[in-house]
C-alpha cells in the first residue's frame, strides 16, 4: 500500500499564487467580523415603526434567509470532503474558511430576528419552491457527493450551491434588502450585517466559480452539462420572486417589485457569461485568475 505524501514538506509547499490560496488569504483578512460586535438597538426602534405589509416582507425575506444560511452551513460538508479526497490542499484550506462563514451568517440572522423580538415559527414563510430548493434539491445534491465524486457529481453541487443559491438568490436577497431599507434609512444593523455578508458570499461565489472553471477545462464537455442545470433551474428563481411579490405592483416600500425580478434574470446571465470564459482556456490561466476577474469584493 503507497503511503500518504504530504505535499507542503516536498518541493511543491504551497501553491501561494493560486486563485484558492489567495482566496484563503483574503477570507483571513476580510472575514472575521463578528455578528455579536453589531449593534442593534436603532434597528429595534425602527422595527416598531413599520406597517404590518413592511414588517411582513422583511419577516419573509429574512426567515428565508435564516432556513437559507442554516441549509447551506448544513450542506457545504460533502464538498469539503470531495475536495479533500482529491488532495487539492488550497482549495480545502479555502473552504474551511467558506463553512466557518456560512455558520456567522446563521448566528447573524438569528441575532436580527432575537432583536426585534421575533422569536416565534416562522417556517410559514418557506414556500413550496423554497422547500423544493432548500429541503429537496440543496441538500439531495450535495449528499450525493458522500458516494459520488465523479466531476459531473461536483459541477452539479457547485451549480447548485454555488452559482443558484448563492449567485442567484441569496444576491438578489441582498438586492431586496437594499431596495427597501437603505432607500428608507432604517435598520442599519441589519444592513450592516448583509455588507459583510455580501462580501463573505463573493468570495464563496468567487470560488465556486473557479472550481466550474477548472472542470469545465479539464472536462470540456461538463460546460453544457452547467448550462442545462442553471436553465432547469431558472424557473424556481422566478417563481420564488413571484410567491415574494404577490402580484404586487408596488413593493411595502414603494419600490417595484419588476426590479427584483429583473436582477435576478441578470445574475443569471452574468453567471454563466462568466462560466463561458473558461472555454478554450489552459488550466494554468484559470489558477491565475484574479479576485477581480470573477467578481470577488
């Protein structure tokens, strides 16, 4: 039986100029914000100064949130493993850094809601299409890598979790929140929270998209297979929006709900434009892409 070699005390060490390693480096320095240092009291006034319909739409989208970031925290672990078994030491590095953040983003949405007194069921909100997405699809998806770590199995789960879940709803999410809160001036410690959140995820959602990247370029043929899954999945974002805006033509907020939909049907084309580069490309450029190339903050 061959013995296991340690790749850091060979000639190779670390592969310090890779897209993941830097990846890793960044999330030591960005990614340490703590949930419990947020403060918020104005968010508890401001809470109080809402219509029912506001409170309503912010309830829902931050209870989808929580039971979002709670499935992913959940999730994430078969990947990691897959990683790891393949020996690819930085990308593992990196995605320890990735798990530790999604389970802050859980704390941090249970912190808002404990603040504003809401310590009730809230699962009323988890739609059919969530429960299809968050309940069935996520965790099916990424629990089938425990047995399967074919590289049609991994782009898969990346497609899911890293470019629907996170590339598509969970940046809408944001959108959302902005929309209402920032334009009205109220809830900073809930807005505080969704900035560093924004930037945690670009980073998740910027290694995602190397490790497609990297597939598609070892794999050429897994770039349809990536296009086909986001097209099945593009109808659940949609519906999910719909279920949100309720035939609504004004938001609670005054906004339009139309945006909302409009910038979740451009993360979609943004997603696989950028999943597009790696076409024709050497696997040696696609380590070397910068965090700026695939839109990390």
């Amino acid at each position: 039986m061959e013995g296991r070699k340690m790749l850091t005390t060979r000639n190779r060490g670390l592969l310090e100029d890779s897209f993941p390693y830097r990846l890793y480096q960044k999330a030591k320095r960005q990614g340490t914000w703590n949930p419990a240092d947020i403060d918020f009291s104005q968010d508890q006034k401001d809470w109080k100064t809402m219509n029912s319909e506001q409170q309503e739409d912010i309830l829902r989208l931050i209870s989808q949130f929580q039971a979002g970031e709670e499935a992913v925290t959940l999730d994430l672990l078969p990947l990691i493993m897959a990683i790891a078994k393949e020996g690819r030491l930085e990308e593992e590095m990196f995605l320890t850094t990735f798990l530790f953040e999604e389970a802050k983003h859980t704390e941090f949405f249970r912190l808002v809601l404990n603040a504003i007194g809401e310590k009730g069921d809230l699962s009323h909100f988890h739609t059919g299409t969530f429960k299809t997405i968050f309940y069935e699809i996520l965790p099916t998806t990424m629990e089938r890598l425990i047995t399967d770590q074919s590289p049609e199995a991994i782009a898969e789960a990346s497609v899911v979790y890293n470019m629907f879940v996170e590339g598509v709803l969970a940046e809408t999410g944001y959108f959302s929140f902005y929309n209402a809160l920032e334009a009205a001036g109220i809830m900073p410690g809930l807005l505080e929270g969704v900035g560093n959140l924004k930037k945690d995820e670009s980073r998740h959602i910027g290694y995602g998209t190397f490790l497609l990247q990297r597939l598609i370029c070892e794999h050429p043929h897994l770039f349809d297979f990536v296009a086909n899954k986001m097209a099945e999945l593009t109808p659940l974002a949609v519906r999910l929006n719909q279920e949100g805006i309720d035939g609504r033509e004004v938001s609670s907020f005054g906004g339009n709900p139309e945006d909302i939909m409009n910038f979740t049907m451009k993360q979609l084309s943004v997603r696989m434009e950028i999943l597009a580069r790696a076409k024709g490309k050497k696997i040696e450029e696609i380590y070397r892409f910068t965090e700026s190339d695939l839109g990390v903050l």
